[in-house]
C-alpha cells in the first residue's frame, strides 16, 4: 500500500513536471502545478482502490494518471486573448 502510495505520488510528479516543461507560458507558479499534480495522483489512487478494491498496483496507478492529469487540465489559462465577439444583451419590449 505504501508503494502504490509512493508510485502514484512519484506518477503525479512526472506529468506535472512535463506539463510545467511543455505548458509553462499557460500554467500558474510551478510549485502550485507540482503540488496538484502530487494531489490529484494520490487523490485518483485513493477513488481507485476504494473503489475497485486491491486489483493491483496497475489500477490504481492508471487511476492516479486520470485524475491527476484532470487535475492539471483545471489549472491551464486560454492559450490567446478571449474574444468578446458577442454583442451584449439588449432590452426586451
């Protein structure tokens, strides 16, 4: 349990640092895109084992991937400026 613990966490740590190296101009501070790519592995390896009970590390690790990149997905900024190309609301009557 503590290596899938260990392995998820360490699993989490990867993507966030390529995230960070691939993504960095659209993602906040990069102590902040660690730290939730760390949580959201060891979060989705928690959801997975309690939910799927002991089927072995590959589950849980496989769980661990989905979430945290989920995780990482939230904190990623539009690529260009926002387009306001919508007029706004006018009166009704």
């Amino acid at each position: 349990m503590l290596l899938d613990a260990l392995g998820s966490a360490a699993l989490g740590l990867v993507l966030a640092a390529v995230a960070v190296r691939r993504l960095a101009h659209r993602l906040p501070a990069v102590s902040l895109v660690l730290a939730t790519g760390v949580a959201g592995a060891l979060f989705g390896a928690f959801v997975t084992h309690s939910a799927l009970g002991p089927g072995g590390p590959s589950v849980d690790l496989i769980g661990a991937a989905v979430v945290s990149a989920a995780s990482l997905s939230l904190l990623l900024r539009p690529a260009g400026r926002l387009r306001r190309g919508s007029a706004p609301a006018q009166p009704i009557g």
